[in-house]
C-alpha cells in the first residue's frame, strides 16, 4: 500500500477549482486501464446534504469527535458541523484543502491518512468509496491497523464501497474485479494511473475478521454499493509503527 501520489489528483484538484471560481459547467475525465471513459461532471463534488447518494447518509451513526477522510470539497465535514459534531477534515489534495478552508470549515489539514499521526476520534469516516486507497485486498490490512491506531476504544470505522462486477471477457482472469487502475484529466492535464480498490461487503468482512474486526452491513442498494461499519474487537492488540 502506497502513498497516494499528489500529482495523480492535480488534474482533481484543478478541477474543483476551476468549479469553486465559477466554472460550473467543469468537467473531469475518468479513464480506466480497461479502456473505459467517461466525463464526470465537478458539480457532484459540490453536492447538497439532499443529493447525498444513499450510502452516504451517515448521520444517525455517527458518533463523537470525527475524522473525515478524503473530506474533498467538504460535503459531508460541513454537514456534520451543522448537526454539532466536532470534525476534522483532511485531503491529500491542496485544491480540496483550500477549498474546504474557504468554506468556512474549521479544523482542515492537508493530509495523506497514511501518514497521519496525533489525536483520536471516535468515529472515522471513509466516504466517496475512499477505503480505496489501500488500492489492493491486501492493503486492507495496513489500512484497518492505521485506523486502529486513531480510533479511541469503541470507536468505529464508517466506509462505503461497491461490489465491481467482472468484465465479460475476463472469465478466466483470476484478479479480483475491484482492483482499479485509473487516471483523471481536467482541461488537458492528464495525470499518471492511480491503483484503487472497490470492495464488496462479504470480502471486505472476511478481510476484517482476519485482522480483529467485526463488520455490520448498514445500508445496501441493488445496485451492489454499501455503507459499513467496522469496530475492532476490544481485545485484539494494538498494532504499532
């Protein structure tokens, strides 16, 4: 598992900007190793609590001080603040960072949560499918030890992911279906490939019991998308960098 490159979001970060400065009709491009393209419009960055997708609505299970990861424009942190939570929002991109600070959200730092060190929350928050920077199964492990090291007793991981559906013509591809390889481009600037994973739930829960986590299904959709929440098992040790 490795640090997600900067340079990889710059074309994400100048896109949000682009947005934030009144380009409203801002367009990122997504294309994936298989081939696969498609134009993202940077509107649903800046979305309202209302067009939250239904794996976000977090709310009623949160609990206590929040760390949201990969916080981006801030949808989610400035909502919370709303409702009383204290948040503090970190992203690794220095777009969405200056962004979120200009919305007026009150603890932001420019953060790669891997490396991320210091205080503790009660609640981690891994919206926007974000669990995918441990870019392998593999990764899940490192991971749910970094958010173990963060996370006070009885606190909880909240992640939403999908269950990525296998290629019709890689039948006999034994590699899981949900380890991306992507890139983004905004106005030109195409950025290097990205390794991201999509995890479906019983996978994720089989990768979780291995590493002392318990696993709760909280909200699902037809469609394979999912948010849940993840406590370590009160006796499982510490892991320590």
């Amino acid at each position: 598992m490795k640090n997600l490159s900067r340079s990889a979001l710059e074309p994400f970060g100048q896109a949000l900007l682009a947005y934030w400065r009144g380009n409203k009709s801002a367009m990122l491009m997504h294309e994936c190793k298989t081939g696969q393209k498609k134009s993202i419009p940077v509107s649903v960055f800046f979305r309202t609590d209302s067009e939250f997708f239904p794996t976000e609505n977090v709310f009623e299970y949160c609990q206590g001080r929040i760390l949201d990861v990969g916080a981006g424009t801030g949808i989610h942190a400035l909502e919370l603040e709303k409702q009383g939570f204290e948040v503090t929002a970190i992203d690794i991109c220095p777009q969405a960072v200056q962004i979120m600070r200009e919305r007026g959200i009150g603890d932001v730092q420019q953060q790669d949560f891997l490396q991320f060190e210091g205080e503790t929350y009660d609640t981690i928050l891994m919206l926007g499918q974000n669990i995918g920077i441990c870019e392998t199964l593999k990764g899940i492990e490192g991971l749910l030890n970094r958010c173990q090291i963060l996370l006070r007793h009885g606190g909880q991981l909240l992640v939403n992911s999908t269950d990525e559906p296998k290629p019709l013509n890689a039948q006999n591809d034994l590699t899981y279906p949900g380890e991306l390889e992507f890139r983004l481009c905004h106005d030109g600037n195409l950025g290097p490939w990205i390794r991201w994973l999509h995890v479906d739930f019983d996978t994720l829960k089989s990768y979780a019991i291995k590493c002392g986590w318990s696993t709760e299904k909280l909200i699902d959709t037809q469609e394979g998308a999912f948010l849940a929440r993840l406590k370590p098992n009160l006796g499982s040790a510490r892991p320590k960098y």
